[in-house]
C-alpha cells in the first residue's frame, strides 16, 4: 500500500489517460496507491479542485496559499477555516516561507505563514510546510506561533540533518519527493536515512520532480513507488517495510483510516 502524501491533482497531465480522470484515478488503484493527498496552492482554483475530487474517497484535501504565489487573495484566518470546515480537509497548506523566488520585502510573506499556523492550531488540523533558502526564518515562526500544538508535514524535504532534527522536535514529519532519488542531493540521502522510522512520510509533488528515472518528465502520484524503493535501498529494507511505514505515519499523523 502507498500513500502520496503530497501531490496536485489538478495540475497534471492528464493526456495519457484519454483526459479522463477517472482513468487516472484506475491507473493509481492498480498500482497500488491507496490514498492521495491533493494540496492546494491558491483559494481561486481551490473550488474546482474541490469539485474534481468530491467522488473519491481515496483523496483528501488541504486548504491554503502558496508562499509564491502574489496574484491571487491573500486568505484571511476566517475564510481559511471555512474551507477547513469540510470533512475532505485534513491539512491547512501549503504554506511557508519561499526566499529564492521572492524578491523586496518579505513581511507579507511571513504575516501569510503565521495566519496559516494560526489557523491550523484553531480547527486542529496539521500544517503543510514549503520552505526554500529560509531555514532560519521558517524555524522561527513556527516556534513562535506554536506550531508544534498541531505539527505536520515539512514538504518536499530539501534541508539537512540539523534541520530535520529541529522540525522533529517541532513536531513535524519529514516528506521525501522524487529529489531523495538526485545524484547530488547527499544531504537529502543522509536525513533519509537517519530519520525515525516513525517520522517519515514519501510524496511525488506531482505534476513536478520526477524521480529517477523520470527525471525531467511530468509526474505522478503512481511514481511514489520509485522514491519508496529509493529509500528502501538508503536504509537497507525492502520496498514494502517503507511503504507500509509511510502510510502508517501518514494515517497517524492525520487521523486517517485509510
């Protein structure tokens, strides 16, 4: 059983399967990912997202603004707890801090991630945490906004040890994308296999980072398969021991039975 904890299922090419999702969706089943997490990025294409997933109860959802995004509504508290306000919705994200796209004054930035923590420790939902060249200022808000009352998932783990261990203590699991499976992501490669067993989690970040050996081709949640067998090689067990763990986690983390 594999479980993506991370992918957008509204973004994807669905041309191999006859721009029929439902046949994404079969295709997925019968490769054995059992449940899917479908993360927002923006409240104006939430609703359609919302719609595309209603009849599958093997996706849930997560509601939030991207730290990258600027042309869409920055979300209030309230109205993020409305969306929250839905079964569907296990997750407030993805939210977070994104310094190498960003350019000028940040505060915006960091103002958006503390009404996202802020929401999430109100409706007691986990976060979804995007963070890239800002470590420091990430770690920071989430201590001081006590994020660790509902903790989550540090997305698309790109960080090191010492990082990992700070967002442990935090209360966070670590997420691995297909970038675990890069010839030049060492530090990745030594936090996979160093990290907990019972603190891990593995995503695609579909449509984007393809695994080895998709590489540079369009992504999809059946490719979690590669980044399991990846880190099952990283810490010498078998396929099956990463993605039966990884989904228990998942299922822990979120309450889910899946």
């Amino acid at each position: 059983m594999l479980i993506d904890s991370h992918c957008h299922l509204d973004r994807i090419d669905l041309k191999p399967f006859q721009n029929d999702f439902s046949c994404f969706m079969d295709q997925a089943r019968n490769s054995q990912i059992k449940h899917q997490l479908c993360v927002a990025i923006d409240l104006e294409s939430y609703p359609a997202m919302r719609e595309l997933v209603s009849a599958y109860p093997d996706i849930s959802l997560s509601v939030g603004v991207h730290p990258n995004v600027t042309d869409g509504k920055d979300p209030t508290i309230d109205e993020l707890l409305a969306l929250a306000d839905d079964k569907k919705v296990i997750a407030i994200g993805e939210t977070g801090l994104d310094y190498y796209r960003s350019e000028g004054g940040l505060a915006w930035q960091h103002q958006r991630f503390r009404r996202h923590i802020q929401a999430a420790k109100t409706c007691q939902k986990p976060l979804i945490i995007h963070t890239r060249e800002a470590r420091s200022d990430t770690l920071r808000i989430l201590r001081e906004e006590g994020a660790d009352q509902v903790g989550g998932i540090i997305h698309c783990f790109t960080e090191d040890w010492a990082f990992a261990r700070q967002a442990l203590d935090l209360n966070f699991y670590i997420s691995f994308s297909g970038i675990v499976t890069f010839k030049n992501a060492l530090a990745i490669q030594e936090t996979a296999q160093k990290i907990p067993a019972d603190r891990f989690l593995i995503e695609t970040d579909s449509p984007y980072l393809a695994p080895v050996p998709h590489r540079g081709k369009p992504n999809y949640p059946t490719y979690v398969r590669y980044v399991a067998e990846y880190i099952a090689q990283l810490r010498d067990t078998s396929f099956a021991q990463i993605a039966g763990q990884s989904a228990d986690n998942f299922c822990r983390l979120f309450n889910q039975a899946v």
